[in-house]
C-alpha cells in the first residue's frame, strides 16, 4: 500500500516539474516540437546505455527520470495540440 503511495505522489511530483519546465520554455519564446519531445524520451536512456553498458543504478534511475519527463511533456504538448486542432 505504502508502495504505490510512494509511486503515485512521485508521478504527481513528475507531472508538476514537466508542467513547470514547460511553462518555462514557452515563457521565453522556446516551442520544441511534440515529437522532439517523444524521439528525446527514449534516446535519453537508449544512448547512454549503449554508451556505457556498466553503469551504476543511481545515474540510471536519473536517465529514467528525465525520460519520463520528457514522455510526459510530450504528452501534454499532444493534448495540447489536439485542444488546438479542435480534434
């Protein structure tokens, strides 16, 4: 129980960074594409572990958490989009 507790006030914690840094790039003129977004998600952890196949859990668990903001970013520029297309 206290698990998933954990788990899900992480992902909240994730969605507001995401929101911020968002917030942020738009606040000074920055629009990165969605798909940017999508393709940076998984190449962030894919590179470097193929770079360096022995690296430690710690920088792992950084690269995973930089993917998921990236995911989440790209989620929220998707919705975003379609808000805008009227989809």
């Amino acid at each position: 129980m206290l698990y998933w507790l954990l788990v899900f006030i992480g992902f909240i914690i994730l969605l507001i960074a995401s929101n911020f840094l968002l917030k942020v790039l738009k606040r000074r003129g920055i629009k990165i594409n969605r798909w940017v977004w999508a393709a940076a998600s998984f190449l962030i952890v894919i590179i470097p572990k193929v770079i360096f196949p022995k690296m430690s859990a710690a920088w792992t668990v950084v690269l995973l958490v930089f993917c998921c903001v990236f995911a989440i970013n790209f989620m929220t520029e998707q919705h975003q989009w379609m808000i805008d297309k009227k989809i």
